[in-house]
C-alpha cells in the first residue's frame, strides 16, 4: 500500500510539474499590466548610485531620442510602458525586468560601434517585455521549489536574482528577434546594427555575457538577413551618439 501511495504521489507531483510548465506561461501571459508593473516595484532594482545621465544632460536627451525612435510605434504600444536606463559596470549585457524596465550595462554601451547597434538591441529587449516574457518566467521560476526557497531565504534579493537569472525558451528567443526587427523596419532603423552586434559578439574570444540569455546562432542571421531594403535614417547624429556613450562619464579608477 505504502509503494502504492507513493507512485500516486509521483503521479501527482509529475502532473504539478506539467501544468506549471504548460499551463503557468500561458495564464502569466494574460497578466494585468497594472499587475506586472506592482511585481516589477516588489523587486527593486539597481542602487540609485549604479544608473547614469539621470539628470537633464545631452546625454540623457539622447538617449530618449533613441529609446522613443522605437516605442511607442504602434497603437497597442501605449498599454505598455517602457523605460530604458544606462547602469555601470563593464559587463557588456543588457536585460528587461517586470513592469517595462530595460538596463543596459555601460559595457555595452561602449562595446556597440553605433547607435544602430544599441537599437538593435533595445528593439530585442523591449519585445521580450510586450511578448509577456518576463512575467511568463517570473512567474514560473517563482513557483518553483528553488525560486521559492531563494525568496523566502533572501526576500527582495532573492526575488531580483530570480529575476536577473530568467532564460527564456528558444522559441521566445525568435518570437523577440522576429518583432524586434519589424520594429526596427517600422522605425526606419537600419537591422544592420542588429546582426553586426550579435555576429561580432559570437566571433568575439571571449564570449560577452549578453550571449549567455541571448544566444547568438545561423538562425538569427538568417532572420536579420531578410530585413534589408527598407528605407532608413539615421537614429543620432555623431554628437549625440558620442553624448550618449558618456552617458557614466570617464571610467572610474580602482584606488
């Protein structure tokens, strides 16, 4: 009887596991936004002494520049906010958490070779959070038994590291790749910038940290290659994109 109750309880413990992967991404998907936006304040976020150009600069200024040059586009954009902040370090990466809030790491900021480049990336991030992504692996990776332990153990660090350590699923990989191209087409931005990073970042010696949640592979140089031909124009001019590379200012010296 015991061997009996306990196959049941395998049985039962199989089929949590099947609906938590099933059917927890697709109900996430459906979440309010207002919802989204709550869980995004529950986790935090990086300390106020780690963002850059939060004050009026041309750095700054710039920065919006291209960040609105991509959102909103569309009608159905406007339901969604999106906010785009430069963080310090030299990590060259770039990641979007709950409620619409992008980072990019100063790493890459340097690392891209023009403002097309950093579009490229944005126009990926900012589809990962329309697609409903983030919340779709917050939300399962918070119901698992490691998330739940490192939440209850840490709180608000724990629930920023599940946050920070989210991978998304091949398929959301190219749904993000898929729209964040046409959105590039609808804004006129040259998808160039978008292959170029990726396929420099892939050759590079020592892969760059941004491969490690974005991977870089033949299929999305293919899906890249199939966006040419569309009218462009520049997103900034050089001043703006050289304001906007100092956006952290000089890099600081170790003491």
């Amino acid at each position: 009887m015991s061997k009996l109750k306990g196959l049941l309880w395998v049985g039962v413990a199989a089929g949590i596991g099947i609906v938590a992967a099933v059917g927890l991404p697709r109900l996430a998907r459906h979440t309010p936004w207002p919802v989204e936006r709550w869980m995004g304040s529950l986790s935090g976020g990086p300390d106020a002494g780690g963002l850059c150009g939060e004050a009026a600069t041309p750095a700054q200024s710039s920065l919006q520049t291209l960040v609105r040059r991509l959102y909103p586009l569309r009608a159905d954009d406007t339901r969604i906010e999106i906010a785009v902040s430069v963080i310090r370090g030299e990590t060259v990466n770039a990641y979007a958490t709950l409620g619409g809030r992008i980072y990019v790491y100063n790493g890459l900021l340097q690392q891209a070779q023009s403002p097309e480049e950093l579009a490229g990336v944005l126009a990926h991030e900012i589809e990962h959070v329309r697609q409903r992504h983030i919340i779709q692996g917050a939300i399962v990776s918070l119901v698992t038994w490691g998330g739940l332990k490192a939440v209850f153990q840490s709180g608000d660090v724990g629930i920023s590291h599940a946050l920070l350590t989210l991978s998304f699923s091949r398929e959301q990989e190219a749904e993000a790749d898929e729209q964040g191209l046409q959105r590039l087409r609808a804004a006129h931005v040259d998808a160039a910038g978008f292959a170029n990073f990726f396929e420099r970042a892939r050759q590079s010696a020592a892969p760059p940290a941004i491969l490690s949640n974005h991977p870089a592979d033949q299929e999305r140089a293919e899906r890249a290659a199939r966006f040419t031909g569309y009218p462009t124009h520049p997103v900034l001019t050089p001043s703006q994109w050289a304001a906007l590379q100092g956006i952290c200012g000089p890099p600081r010296r170790s003491p």
